[in-house]
C-alpha cells in the first residue's frame, strides 16, 4: 500500500511584503522532500487587510501573477503537490483563495474561500468556487481543500468526503484554539485525513492586535494527531499518509459512515 509525505510549513508572513514572504517560504522549503506540501492561508501577501483598496495592491489573478510561477516551481523542484493561500484578483472581484498545483499540471486549480471570517467581508468577494476534489493519479491521491473558517461548518468536510478526499488540506490563519478540538473530529466522522497549515505571529492595525496561533497538525483518520508544530515558531511538520486506507468507510463489519447516512432525514433543514 502507498505511503506519501505529507508536509505543513508554518512561518509568519510579512503583512503586505509579497518577495520577501516569496523568499521566505523559498529558504524554508529549501531542503523539504515530501508529497505534499501545505502552507497557510494569504501566505503570500499576510493576513489583516481591513478594505478592499488594501487587497487589490498585492492581489495577483490566478495562474499568471508571480505567486503563481513561484508556487509552479516548487511544486516541480520538489515533486510534490503544492497548496498555498494567496489573494486572487478576477478583474474586479478579490477572493481568499488557495491553489493546489500538481507538478505535473501547467496550471492549478483554485479554490476560493466560502466562509468570510470576521474582516474578511470588508475585503473579499464570498468563494464561488464551491468544494472540489483533485484526484491526483501519479500519486494516488485525492485531496479536498478547504481554508480556515470553513472549518467552522462541518457541511464543508462531509462535502469534500463525499466528493471522494482521502485528505482535506486547510491552509489557515487560525486564531482561536478551538479547531483543536473539531478538526480531529472531522478527520474521525469522515474518516480522512485532515492537514492544517496554520501561521504564526501577530498582525496589528490600529488598535486591534491578531495573535496567530501556530500548532499546525496532521491528524490521521482515526483522529489521532501525527504530526504537529508548536505555538510560536516558524518549522515544517510531516507525517507519513496512506489515503488508500480512507476509501473503506466502514468501521465494523455491519457499520460504514458513508452508506449509514440517512439524508432524508438531514436534506429539509440541511437546504435552510
Ligand atoms: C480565518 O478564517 N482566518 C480564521
């Protein structure tokens, strides 16, 4: 059965200094040998932008800004598949987005973020992207992104499950503690592997301070933690997958979360 290297960097963006985020993530992958690689959400460009004016500056459109070739090239450098944050401009439209970039594909694919934490909504369009599934054949893998916030709503993991993820990556800025507690559950009720690529340090605007809270973690499909980082420094975590061994959704012989589900039962308040 295959085993893939799956890899979270945590480090601390630089509000708005695009080439020296670009530098740093350079420096800290330097020596990185893994399948996968996970950074955080806004990786490129940092987080706390309060207007629209302010994302519009370093915002790039998906594909052909320079975040792009950059996130191209590593991928390639380290055979791997590459999912990173970035701010993405579609002519007057801004998204929170990720990319997930398999070195073997000229383009990546894009998500946009559907839940909008706290400013975000001054800044960013809602995604329109919805959830999605890359299944990746050189390496067997499928992975369902989500960022962040959407977290939050388990609809977004069950979604990617049902779409077929053996791994859900989520590129984040977290800065509360309790998707500690869910994201396990998460990996556990789906029975899938969760990625969270979390950021440290603070960002400050006015008189409002935000403290990120590191402790980015791989958590296997039982739940079990396989990797994590601390709460403070910038460093690489990996763990060793095998997403085959989530394709089976039974947990005894009579029992599968997949083909238990009674969606009449969940579809009428489910749609409100
Ligand atoms: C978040 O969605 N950045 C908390």
């Amino acid at each position: 059965m295959r085993s893939l290297i799956i890899a979270v960097v945590q480090f601390e963006p630089r509000l708005g200094q695009k080439q020296s985020n670009l530098k740093k993530i350079q420096e800290l992958t330097r020596q990185l040998k893994a399948d996968i690689i996970v950074l955080p959400e806004l990786c490129t460009s940092g987080y706390f932008f309060t207007s629209r004016s302010e994302v519009e500056e370093i915002a790039e459109p998906a594909n052909t800004g320079p975040s792009a070739d950059f996130f191209r090239e590593l991928a390639r450098r380290c055979n791997a598949v590459v999912i990173a944050g970035f701010a993405e401009k579609d002519h007057d439209r801004l998204f929170n987005s990720c990319l997930i970039q398999v070195p073997e594909e000229p383009l990546a694919k894009i998500y946009r973020k559907t839940h909008l934490f706290y400013k975000e909504r001054f800044c960013f369009d809602r995604g329109d992207t919805g959830f999605f599934v890359i299944h990746d054949k050189p390496r067997d893998v499928r992975i369902g992104p989500m960022i962040c916030y959407d977290w939050r709503f388990p609809e977004a993991a069950r979604v990617l499950t049902l779409l077929g993820a053996d791994i859900i990556v989520c590129p984040s800025n977290l800065v509360t503690d309790a998707w500690g507690i869910v994201m396990p559950a998460r990996a556990i009720e789906n029975k899938v592997y969760v990625a969270v690529a979390n950021r440290v340090g603070k960002e400050k605007r006015d008189t409002e301070e935000l403290l990120f809270k590191g402790n980015s973690a791989v958590y296997s499909y039982n739940g079990s933690r396989l990797a994590k980082a601390g709460p403070h420094k910038e460093e690489i975590v990996s763990a060793e997958v095998y997403p085959s061994r989530t394709r089976d959704k039974s947990f005894n012989p009579l029992n599968d979360i997949l083909t238990d589900r009674e969606p009449v039962h969940y579809q009428r308040l489910a749609e409100r």
